[in-house]
C-alpha cells in the first residue's frame, strides 16, 4: 500500500468541493486524473468511506485548510 497516496487523496476528499464530486461520481477516475496511483485495495478502502460523513467534516473545517476557490459550504 502506498500510504502517502492514501493519504493524500483522503486529505483532498476533505478539503476539495470540487475533487471530492469528482470521486462521487469514480473515485478511480479522479484519483487518477489528479495522479494518484492507488491500488485496487485502497481504492475499495476510500470507497468504503460515507460520502455524508466526509462532507459533514468538511463543513466543520476552518475554510483556511481548505483548497483555494473549491468553497465547501453547501
């Protein structure tokens, strides 16, 4: 397992709006569109993830740590 890859894409499904509707509609196509090269294991783990739950803590987040112009509030 590449755990900074994991990682990395955990982190962007937190504080990227805009990657984060890319991996609701394939988490496989946005990984790799933004070059993440995860094995089909960790792409089943992310997957395995509530998309309410990652969008309930993202709300939470102070919009300093979040990516710049992918605003989260809904």
């Amino acid at each position: 397992m590449s755990q900074e890859a994991v990682e990395q894409a955990l982190g962007r499904l937190i504080t990227d709006e805009r990657f984060r509707g890319l991996a609701a509609e394939s988490l496989e196509a946005a990984c790799l569109q933004e070059g993440y090269r995860l094995f089909p294991s960790e792409l089943r783990l992310l997957s395995g993830l509530e998309q309410q739950y990652i969008r309930e803590f993202a709300n939470q987040l102070n919009p300093g740590l979040c990516r710049a112009n992918t605003p989260i509030r809904q």
